[in-house]
C-alpha cells in the first residue's frame, strides 16, 4: 500500500479496535510507541489516523494521560456525528405517493424527510441485497444509529447481522426477523384498524360483512384477526376471506374492467348467489374501492347503497383508479399516519440510550376517517 494511505489502514484498525471488548476498563488505547511497533508505520501516520477518529469523535486525547475511546452518548449526539444506517429495500427512485410506492414507501420517504430535516448523514443498504463487499466497505465505520426496513416477504441477507454488531440505537420497522436482540421493534397494528372499521359497519347494522384481500401478508393477516375479532364481539359469524387472484394496477379503462370483472367472478356467489347476500365489503386498501364498486354494478348491486365499501390507508382521493368510477369513494377508512411513522422512527432513535435498552413500541394506531367528512374540490 503506498505511503499516502497507509493512515487510512491504520484509522480502520483503530475503529475495529474501539468497537471490540479488548480494550481495559478505562478504555484507553495503546501507546504511540506500542501503535508503531505492532503496525509498523511511523508517528506521523499514526497522527493522521487519530485525527480522522478525533474528527468523527470516536477518541478523547487528554494531555498528560493517553488516548481514550469517547464515552458512549445516550442523546442525538451519535446520530449528529455518525450519521444513520438505513437497511431499506425500498429504492430512491420508487414514488413517494402511497398509490405509486404503497404504504412502506411513504413510511421510508418519511424517515428520509426527517433525517433531511435534521441535517443527518445517511448510508443506504438494501437488506436483501447485501454482500461481502458492501460489509467490508463498511468495516471500522461505526453508525450513530440502525433503521431496519425490509420489503416485505423477501429474506434478509446473511451479512445484516455484521452491520448491526455495533452497540448503537436501533429500531426494526415491521420486521419478522431481527439479526440482533438490542433492536427495538416498532409496529403498525393493523388489527386496530380493520377491528374499527367492522365495528362502524356493525353499528351502521350491516351483519354480512365480506373481507376481500390481495394476498397473505403479514399485515392482512392481522386485519384479518381484528376484523375477527369484532365479529365474535357481537356474536355474528365471520364470512370467510376472499383472496383477489388480479393485482395489477389498471391505468386505463380496459385494464380497470378486466379487474373488476375477474373481482365480480372471485365475489359474485356472495353478492348474488345466496338468499343472504353481503350487505358490505371491505377492501384491502383505498384503491381496491373502485374496482370492487364496479364488480358491484357487474352484479347488479348498487354500492354504497345496496353494498357499503370501506377501504384503509386513507388515499382514495389520490388514487388513479378513482378516474373509472369518479362518483365513488370508500365510506369509511384507516388512516396510519405513514408519512409521520418515518418521523416517529428517527425520534426513536434520538431519545434510545444504549443497545440493550431493548424496548417494544406501538407508537402508531390507526384513526377511522369518515370521508363524507371530506370536501375535495374535483368533487
């Protein structure tokens, strides 16, 4: 390695040894004379190697004693001089708004807004798409602070739990495994919303309520318990789940009616094959609503009138499906605040002290929202 960098190696060898346990308990590091015997390099590159870790305040010189790791901080100081890790598979380059990136995508974007805000530097790995030399590149470079984030369904990588070794704050956002234990977990309860949503429908006396979904994921697994759970509440049989089999995104009227149509085949035997037919639907999201009132009419019901729709997430008016039935929206819906959870994530961050304050948080009920209570100008 040429002269010009050998403070670099050393800087590095300098980091893996503060992040270790072989310092002693006064946490000093070697002497400049025992540095340069087991490095071999000279005093002036050993000078330069400690005035990086000074400069990212990672050692105390004290005159007349020696060289000390800095005490560990339990504020935002960490975060301010080290900036956060953000192990996220949602890219840069994905829509901000819910009806483009879904609702995880607003959540990050979120999170990226505060730490803009706050002037905090931000390392952006993928979770899922980590490898060897992404770790290394990370090497002796202690974060301020974790943000897990995953995609949804996909497995994490094999070298995240290298780069959550640090003893610094961290938090898992929706996340069904943790590669540490010191992660507090932070998570969105979706049975509270699906739970308000079937309870406003029972007290508007609708009995059969029929759940539709567009998969099985963990968090319509939950709604699916919440909405359970209000049925046995007041004693009526839950009708069982319907699983759309389409869920793509229709941009144009053909593609809309295609949906809807497969939509009215997948429900038509609860709509109009039985002596009790459903007298509400609640959808998966907002932008299910649309398609799911057209597979309606295709049956012969009315929505809204003869069937009520709910949605969840609260972006109806902003959906692109809204241009196909512009007369409709869901009659109630959950709002999550997503954009303020990213918020919430950060200041998490801020106010943990050190890893092993290891605590479960639900900072993030949803709200019902009626939407006859909103006045929108293209309406």
């Amino acid at each position: 390695m040429a002269a010009a960098f050998k403070y670099e190696k050393v800087a590095n060898h300098l980091r893996q040894l503060l992040a270790s346990s072989t310092l002693g308990s006064d946490r000093r590091l070697p002497s400049f004379s025992t540095l340069r015997r087991q490095l071999k390099v000279t005093q002036a590159t050993i000078d330069s190697a400690l005035a990086i870790l000074e400069a990212e305040g990672l050692i105390d010189r004290r005159p007349g004693a020696g060289i000390f790791a800095s005490a560990p901080t339990t504020d935002s100081n960490g975060i301010a001089r080290n900036g956060i890790l953000i192990l996220s598979g949602f890219p840069l380059d994905l829509p901000s708004a819910y009806h483009q990136g879904g609702w995880g995508s607003a959540v990050f974007f979120g999170a990226l807004a505060y730490c803009h805000r706050k002037a905090y530097r931000i390392t952006l790995m993928d979770p899922h798409r980590l490898g060897a030399q992404e770790v290394r590149s990370m090497e002796g470079a202690k974060p301020g602070a974790i943000l897990l984030m995953p995609s949804e369904d996909l497995p994490l990588s094999t070298y995240v739990h290298q780069l959550c070794a640090s003893p610094v704050p961290k938090v898992a956002w929706d996340c069904s495994y943790l590669p540490s234990p010191d992660f507090m977990v932070m998570q969105h309860d979706h049975a509270a919303g699906a739970q308000q949503l079937t309870e406003w429908l029972l007290a508007r006396g609708k009995r059969r309520i029929l759940q539709v979904a567009t998969g099985t994921q963990p968090w319509m697994i939950d709604r699916r318990e919440g909405h359970l759970r209000a049925m046995k509440a007041a004693g009526i049989a839950a009708l069982p789940m319907v699983e759309l089999k389409t869920n793509v995104s229709a941009h144009d009227e053909a593609s809309f009616l295609d949906k809807s149509r497969s939509a009215c085949g997948q429900i038509a035997e609860y709509l109009v094959g039985s002596q009790d037919p459903v007298d509400a639907i609640m959808a998966p999201s907002d932008g299910e609503v649309f398609h799911l009132a057209r597979a309606c009419r295709l049956c012969g019901r009315e929505p809204n009138r003869d069937v009520d729709l709910v949605g969840y997430d609260n972006y109806w008016f902003d959906s692109h499906e809204r241009a196909f039935e512009p007369g409709i929206r869901p009659l109630a819906t959950a709002e999550k605040n997503n954009q303020n959870i990213g918020s919430l994530l950060i200041g998490c961050l801020e106010k943990a002290g050190n890893s092993g304050d290891s605590l479960p948080l639900d900072l993030t009920p949803p709200t019902l929202v009626l939407t006859q209570d909103i006045v929108l100008d293209d309406v």
